[in-house]
C-alpha cells in the first residue's frame, strides 16, 4: 500500500514538473519603446519580426506601446529588445548604444 502511494505521488511530481516547462506559443507583451514617427514604426516592426518567433508586432506611435505575440519555444522577450536596440531606439529595461541611436535619422531622435 505504501509503494502504490509512494509511486502515485512520483507520478504527480513528474507530470507537474514537465507541465511547468511548456512555454507559451501564443505569449503576449506590451513594452514601451522610444521613437516619434512612421519611420520608427517601421524600424520597430521590422526589428521586432526579425527575431524568430514573432507572429505579430505592432507599435504605436502616440502611446509608444509595442504590442507583442511571441512564440516562446523559438524566441523571447529579451531576444526582441536586443533587436530593438540594435534597431537604434531603446526599450524598457534595454537600452540602446550611443552609435546605434546616433545613426537614426534626426526626425527619429528621441530625447534619452
């Protein structure tokens, strides 16, 4: 009676230990990113689809609102702020390098 307990609870660990490491295949963000016009809708859109799994990315100009759904099993979040970045333009908590954001256009340049 004690090992059919014993083995029952085994059981019980296990699946919940694998259940925990399912990722999201349909995640969704927002983040704040920087930037002022369609041009850096357009950098932020096309950085952000860059990373690998990344099924919708829309950004907002007036709120600055990037709106993210994100396969977790083939990227993360962290992957698409450091495309952000390299982009030129900073995100929460990512914070872009002076060459990059230098290279903007300066319609694009947002006060840092």
């Amino acid at each position: 009676m004690k090992n059919i307990f014993l083995g029952i609870m085994l059981v019980f660990v296990m699946l919940c230990t694998q259940a925990q490491d399912k990722k999201n295949k349909n995640a969704k963000y927002t983040i704040e990113v920087k930037g002022n016009c369609e041009q850096c809708k357009r950098r932020i859109e096309v950085a952000s689809y860059k990373v690998k799994g990344v099924k919708s990315a829309i950004w907002d100009v007036d709120t600055h609102q990037l709106s993210l759904i994100l396969n977790e099993e083939k990227g993360s979040l962290s992957d698409v702020k450091k495309a952000i970045t390299h982009a030129g333009h900073d995100a929460v908590e990512a914070k872009t390098t002076d060459e990059n954001y230098n290279k903007l256009p300066e319609c694009c340049k947002y006060e840092r």
